[in-house]
C-alpha cells in the first residue's frame, strides 16, 4: 500500500518544475556545493521520490554542462564564459545587473552575489550557466573601481550608534556611523558622508560624516543635498576664480572695426527679469527695401574664454550651467557668465550673430 502511494506521487511530480527550482537553488549561491539532501531541505522535499529525482536532475545538468561534480553527489554551477569586466546598474530591490561590452546580454547579479558591490561600480564577475528566466547570472568577485565614496542622506541617532539614510534610491544599504565619527551632525539632519571600511560579514557599511548640510526640509539644506547627491558643485576653486579675475574685460579699437555694430538696431532679450542670466538676444529693423532684418545674438564667450586655460577646462568638465528651482550652478564663474558674456540690458557687448 505504502509502496503504491509513493509510486502515484511521484507520478504528479513536474520534473521541469523542480529542474527550476534546483538551478535556481544554485544560481542564488553561486559558488557553493550541493548534495541531493542539502537541496532537498532548501526545497523543503521530504518525499523520497522527489529525492530520487533530485539526484537524476543533478547529472542531467552536468551531462548539460550547467553543474560540474566537485566531489562524488556534490555539485557546484559550473562557470560559463570566464570573467567579465563591467559596471553595476543596481535597482531598487537591492539586485543589479552587469553592463560589459564584451557581452551583449546583461548579467544579473542576485544580492547575495553582488559582494559590496553598489550602484556604476566597475567589478569583475564570475559569469554562470542561463537562470530559470533564460538570462545571465553572475557573481562579483572583485570591485575595480568604486563609482562613489560619498552618500548623502538623513542622519539618524540611537542611543549607542548611528546611520545615514541615503537619498538615493540605488543604493540600498544605510551607512553606519559610529558616534565617534559623526563629527557634530545631529538626529534628523542632512548631511554627506563617506564609506570608511566595509566589513566582508557586515551587511551595512562603516562611515564618517564629512559635512553637515542642515536641517531637514529647509530650502538651503534641500538644494544643497540635490547638488551633492549629483556630484554638481557648489562653487569654483580659488584657481579658477583667479584665472577667470585675469580676463581682459576691455573692448578695443580692433574689436570695434573688425564686427558689425548693432548698437543702433533696436535689440533685446529674451530672458525674462527673474532670469537667471541673459544670453540671448534679438535684433529687429526695416530695411530700405521693406524687407525686416531678424538678427539672433548669443554672447561670444570665445573670445574670453581661450582653448586649455583653468576656466575652459572647468567648464568642459561641468559641461552646462545647472538650474535648480531658486538658483543656477553656472558653467563659467560669475564673472564670465553674470558679467562679460551676460547680455545685459544698455551695456556693450561682444556677441556671435545670425542675421
């Protein structure tokens, strides 16, 4: 009778099922080894058919070369493809996936396989046999480069330790701070801190707080936590300043000759009053031929700003000028952009034109 029972259960047993459920199993511990039993007690199998199973799946992943036997009845997944350099693209559950050029199809990384690895690291990963799903799997054996040491985030203070909630969704881990190490931030402020140490068992990372930005939900505080969060600077060096304080702001007898004066062509801007700077303008006249001239003016900055100075390489590294809600963080120093190349109203200016 018990014999019969057991026959008839392992009747209604779904092989491609279970298949799954092993290589997942696998896939989710990468570079451990398994038997039939360690396997049966993760899947929480206690039939004996189902166990007889188990052990016929394992050799038929080898024979497909997912599985490799490191020792009799123990299995490990077997690596495909090698190594493989690439950069972590994390999502808000905690895994990421692999991004590398030297391979199409991007490489999931489970949670437990990423290694510390976090959000545009450049790591090394061990590349495993396709998932259940049909994709790539891997694991991060070693970080190359860290895409970033700084976090902003929320400080929060209990009784004996501390932490910093970041800001950003893509990193999933709060930063432990001992109390010894946040250097005047107070429970419920803002702030920016860096990654000190990273334990290989601790599941949170070591910290330091470098700067206090203030209180939360304050105007100031918000703006300049948007600005860290995004590597956008704050201000420029004293260098660059000093190099920007150098430009000849004259305009000469040459200048004049050599561009066509519009100061007589009725021109304006077309920022408005609150804007932040002014570098655009038109121009507007009838000709003799009651044609209408249109003349389109942009401020000529390269007349300024000459090829590999301090200002012109800050401002390729910053690339744009920033608008934030009540404030800009501008490509050129205030002196270039609110000054020398801003199209204000009853000054001369030197422009480039469209006529």
């Amino acid at each position: 009778m018990g014999r019969k029972k057991q026959r008839n259960k392992s009747k209604g047993i779904n092989k491609k099922e279970l298949s799954n459920s092993v290589l997942a199993v696998f896939s989710s511990n990468a570079r451990k080894t398994f038997n039939y039993k360690q396997l049966a007690a993760q899947l929480l199998i206690t039939d004996p058919a189902e166990k007889a199973l188990i052990t016929e799946i394992l050799y038929e992943l080898k024979e497909k070369e997912t599985l490799e036997e490191i020792q009799t009845g123990r299995f490990r997944l077997k690596a495909r493809g090698g190594n493989v350099i690439g950069k972590v693209d994390m999502a808000r559950g905690g895994y990421g996936y692999v991004v590398s050029e030297t391979i199409k199809e991007d490489i999931f990384i489970s949670q437990d396989n990423l290694n510390h690895a976090l959000d545009g690291d450049t790591v090394k990963v061990t590349v495993y046999a396709h998932k259940k799903t049909g994709g790539l799997e891997g694991e991060v054996i070693e970080i190359l480069e860290r895409a970033r040491e700084t976090f902003v985030g929320t400080v929060e203070i209990s009784g004996r330790y501390a932490f910093l909630a970041p800001d950003s969704r893509q990193m999933p881990f709060d930063l432990f701070i001992p109390l010894d190490k946040l250097n005047g931030a107070e429970s419920g402020q803002k702030a920016i801190a860096r990654i000190t140490d990273w334990p290989r068992r601790a599941k949170n990372p070591y910290g330091e707080i470098i700067e206090i930005l203030g209180n939360q939900g304050e105007n100031e505080t918000e703006m300049h936590a948007i600005l860290a969060e995004y590597g956008l600077p704050f201000k420029f060096s004293e260098e660059v300043e000093e190099d920007a304080a150098r430009i000849n702001d004259r305009i000469t007898e040459a200048d004049y000759r050599s561009r066509r004066d519009f100061r007589n062509v009725p021109t304006f801007t077309i920022d408005p009053d609150d804007a932040k700077d002014f570098d655009d303008a038109l121009s507007l006249q009838q000709l003799d031929n009651e044609k209408w001239e249109v003349g389109v003016h942009i401020a000529d900055v390269t007349h300024f700003v000459k090829p590999q100075t301090l200002v012109d390489e800050e401002a390729l590294q910053r690339a744009t000028s920033i608008y934030l809600v009540d404030r800009v963080v501008p490509m050129l120093p205030e002196r270039l952009s609110n000054y020398l190349c801003s199209l204000r109203p009853n000054e001369e200016k030197l422009c480039f034109s469209a006529v």
